[in-house]
C-alpha cells in the first residue's frame, strides 16, 4: 500500500481509516464502528488476527504477572466487553480488581452481562467514560492495560498522558496493538488478506463490511513500533520496549511510572 503510516509526531487523531476527517469529528465515526460490532467483538478480531489474538492476550497477561494479593487493581481501557479484564482476574487467583473503560456503552453491556455469568461481578466494575478524560484521581492504579483499543483513540498522546496520571508510583503500561509486519513475505501476505478478505468476510457475517474495512485501514495507519514506543517515553514512561507477536502482526508495548 501507499499510504504512509503516522508517526510520533502525530497523526491518528484526523485519520478514520484512510479518510481525513476534521478535527473532533473522529470519536463519534469510531464510536458508531464498535455499536456495530459490539455483539461480534471476538468474532472481529478472529478475523483481524485469525484467531491468533487470544494467544496474545494470554501473553499480554503473563508478561503482565498480576499478583495474587488482595487490592491490586488494574484499570483496563478500551476494553468494554471484558476480554482481557477477565483473564487479569483469573490469573490473579481473583484477588486483582479490574476496572474496564469504553466509551462506548454497547461494548460495556456486553461486558457487564459476560462478568455476571463468569460470577467475577465483584472483581470487576465498568465505567463508560473517554480514554483522553479519566475519571479518576492521580495514583489510583497499580496497572493500566488496553488491547487493540489506542488505535482508535483520537488524541493518542493525550490517552498516554492520562494514563501515566491515573498510575502509581511504580505502575505498569501495557498495550497491545496491531502494528507492522517485519517479514518480508508475511507483510505481503498479512496485507493481501486484511484488504481484500477481511471486509468481504465481515460483510458475509454480519451484513456489513464497513467497520471491518476502517479497523483494518486503522492499523495500517497507526504508527510502528518504534514510532508508539517513542511515543509512550514521551508520556513519562520509563524502560519503554515491546515485543512482536507472528512477525509484528501484534507488538506488545510496556512502560514504567519509576
């Protein structure tokens, strides 16, 4: 593809998918995205990832290593329908306290309805506000978390800003995100398969292939590697790395607040 990804400088917050849009007009494009595909979210990224996105998670959470102790708490962005605030819990030994935050209420529901069944309602709790305005008081968390959401953010270095605030001293950033394939073969393959097959499928599933083509066009967008993780240093972060899963498909970023 052409199109050139963003970069630290900046970028994402007037890119839906490939379409300019002007300023403070992205959020509600996006927010329309996932009331779409909230009932499908799993079935979406299987199809962003082919199924791969449920061994980076796990990996997420292990890299992560929540203590088994009481009142450690996790702040969870992006994550309405609970996905990775769950496995956070149960690797904890459900002694970690997750808070899960979306912007967008469809995906929280799903969420609420999915810890009620797992019987992890009082481990968890959901709050429906934006990633750039958390409501919450410095130092609350022992960890922040947010997988494949910072793409969608519209102010990405504001997000990261936010989120070192709401940490403790000593807190952990974790993010996994989609990001460039450093294999030669595979980023033609991977890229073949995100623009011509996953829209068409989504189509088929659900009866709408256009918030399949924005999400795929999204991570074609957001920046590498090297570019978020400069990002991430910029926000305050200290020891900022990451590290590739299937050949950069996914990256998963950390960071400190030393």
């Amino acid at each position: 593809m052409s199109v050139e990804r963003t970069t630290a400088v900046g970028g994402m917050e007037t890119s839906y998918g490939f379409k300019r849009v002007g300023a403070g007009e992205k959020q509600s494009l996006v927010n329309d995205v996932f009331h779409k595909v909230a009932n499908r979210y799993d079935l979406m990224n299987d199809l962003m990832s082919a199924g791969l996105h449920r061994l980076w998670k796990d990996a997420m959470v292990t890299w992560l290593n929540p203590p088994k102790r009481p009142r450690w708490s996790v702040l969870d962005v992006a994550g309405g329908t609970g996905d990775i605030a769950f496995r956070i819990v149960e690797a904890s030994g459900r002694n970690a306290h997750a808070t899960v935050l979306d912007i967008n209420g469809s995906m929280l529901a799903v969420g609420r309805d999915r810890a009620e069944k797992k019987g992890l309602t009082d481990n968890t709790d959901f709050v429906e506000a934006n990633a750039e305005e958390l409501p919450f008081a410095e130092a609350t968390f022992d960890a922040y978390t947010i997988a494949f959401g910072i793409r969608n953010v519209p102010r990405i270095d504001v997000a990261l800003a936010e989120a070192y605030r709401v940490l403790k001293p000593g807190g952990r950033f974790l993010c996994l995100e989609f990001s460039e394939v450093d294999m030669p073969l595979l980023d033609k393959v991977y890229e073949a398969w995100s623009f011509n097959a996953i829209p068409r499928i989504g189509k088929a599933v659900t009866g709408d292939g256009e918030p399949y083509s924005y999400l795929v066009e999204s991570i074609r967008k957001f920046p590498n590697q090297q570019n978020f993780a400069a990002m991430i240093s910029r926000a305050g972060f200290d020891r900022a790395s990451f590290r590739n899963y299937s050949g950069g498909i996914a990256a998963l970023h950390s960071g400190w607040k030393l």
